[in-house]
C-alpha cells in the first residue's frame, strides 16, 4: 500500500467554493462588500490517510522482531498426515486472538532427509507476529524439490480451505517458505502460483536456477555452505529472477548449511520483516528492510532492489 502525498487540489475547490459562499451571505444581509481573512471560519480538516486494515499487532521495534516471541498467544493445531492428501501432515500454528481480524497464512517446508521438527521453531516464531504458520512433513524424506512445492501448495490449500483455522486467514495473503530442498520447492511452487504475496528460501537447493517470479522473493544464504553453496545456487537464485521484482539476498556470515534449522535471530528477523511488508502490506516494517542493511557479524552480504 502507498500513501499518496501530493497535495489535494479538492481542497483548494473547497476553500475557494467556501470563500464564494461567504461573501454571497454577507451580501445578502448587510449588501456591503466582504473582506476574507485567515479568521474566517476554519475549513473542515482534510480525512486522515485510510489505515491499512492488514496491519496486525503495535508497531514495530528492533527489539519486538529479534525477540523470541511477538505480541500474540499462540496455540497449535496437530495436523496427522492421515488426515490430508498430497503431504505429510505437519502443525498448524495460530493467534489466538481474532480481534485485529484474519491473518496473513504462510506454509514451510523441510528439506532433504528432514522432518517437519527442523523447522518447527519458526512455527510459534512467526504466528506470534500475527500469521498462521502451518510447518509441514513431506511425504517421503526423499522428495524432490518440485514434488516439495507442489506439496507446500496442497499444505496451503488445506489451510484455506479444511483447516480448523479456516476461518481465521485471509486466502488473499498467502505466502511459502522452505529449507534446502524446501527451500528449491519454495521457489517453484511461487513460479506456478504468481498471486502469493511472498515466498523465502532458506539456504535453497534446486538444479534449476532461472526462476521467473512475480511473487516478491526473500532468498536466504549462508556463506560457508557446502551442501548448496551461494556460489552455484543462492546467488544464481537472486540475480536471475527479473530485475523488477521486489527482491532480497540475504547471507548468513559464518553460517552453514543446517543455520535454519535452529532458532535463528537473524532469519526470523528479516522473515518477519519480509513477511508482514509484503501479505501484509504493512510499511512500518519497511525500514528493516530498505535502506538495505550493512554487512556486520550476522550478514555477510545483503542485495536488494530497495525501494520496494
């Protein structure tokens, strides 16, 4: 959402329709002639720029997106994988708290060899921003990155549309995450389905490496991987989506392969920012994001097409 700052002409109208009007009353009653000044009656204030109605939760501080915890309760829903079909089941993390009305909905997918306990840290991570978090299993340990996308995609739908949180999420603000091989589904699945509002692979392994994306894209690196270095997938990630897609690489400093598969400051920090800019629309979080932020001792590099 942008605010638009230029000057509104309609009250220019109005103050000279109002100035008209009271120089036809004064004429009207006294037949003389009238002297407009700044005393006159004040114009009716201008209405205040419309809120965002997505924004969920108080505004933002370093200190409210690196805490372990956000501003919601959160409770979790088991999902059995014989429940569902077309993935393995997983846990649906929720706000308790329906006040601030539907949330934004994001599904995460483990990578080659895992399980949804790898990355279930983020689940309570980021329902606590204000999301439904669902963090999935795999059918097999050994699904490819294209089965692991289309797989994310059947996790999405059954959140929008079976879910026992149905109710609470808006299946217009939709978004996808994934580790390693979850990580390359992640950005397949985004590639098939350009109306999600996000998507973040987390040190992301696919043999592809052009992906054709409109879905804003944070692509999350680490440099001393040696399972799918940022040399030869990463890098190639970022700098061969369009050039004019709202786009981020992020570099673990000193970090591995497995670096998402623990609680992680800095991943969930620029998720959550990624995250609530873009399902939710929400620019309070935009300065983490843009001006991009200077390499330090938790990133190695960060390349952006700020402004978004």
């Amino acid at each position: 959402m942008s605010i638009d700052t230029t000057p509104h002409t309609g009250r220019t109208r109005w103050a000279r329709a109002a100035g008209t009007l009271l120089a036809a009353a004064a004429l009207a009653l006294g037949g003389g002639t009238v002297a407009t000044s700044a005393h006159a009656a004040p114009l009716p204030a201008e209405p205040a720029a419309q809120d965002n109605p997505h924004e969920r939760g108080p505004d933002p501080t370093e200190d409210s997106i690196e805490a372990p915890r956000g501003h919601f309760d959160v409770d979790e829903d088991d999902v059995s994988s014989l429940s569902v079909t077309g993935f393995g089941g997983g846990t649906i993390y929720y706000p308790t708290d329906t006040s601030e009305g539907r949330f934004g909905a994001v599904a995460i997918s483990p990578g080659y060899t895992a399980g949804e306990s790898t990355i279930s840290w983020l689940g309570p991570r980021l329902a606590s921003q204000g999301f439904v978090v669902f963090t999935i299993d795999t059918m097999t340990r050994y699904d490819q990155p294209n089965s692991r996308g289309r797989q994310l995609e059947r996790a999405l739908d059954y959140l929008v549309d079976d879910s026992s949180v149905a109710d609470r999420i808006d299946p217009d603000r939709l978004a996808l995450m994934g580790h390693s091989m979850g990580g390359g589904g992640t950005l397949a699945a985004a590639e098939d389905n350009p109306d999600l509002q996000a998507a973040i692979p987390l040190t992301g392994w696919h043999t592809q490496k052009t992906f054709d994306l409109e879905v804003p894209t944070l692509v999350v690196g680490a440099e001393n991987d040696s399972v799918a270095s940022v040399r030869t997938h990463s890098i190639p990630f970022y700098e061969n989506m369009p050039g004019g897609l709202d786009k981020a690489y992020l570099e673990l400093n000193n970090a591995n392969h497995f670096a998402p598969n623990i609680s992680n400051t800095t991943i969930a920090k620029y998720s959550i920012s990624w995250l609530k800019r873009f399902v939710d629309d929400d620019l309070r979080y935009d300065r983490f994001l843009c001006p991009a932020p200077g390499t330090d001792w938790d990133i190695s590099d960060y390349r952006s097409t700020c402004p978004y």
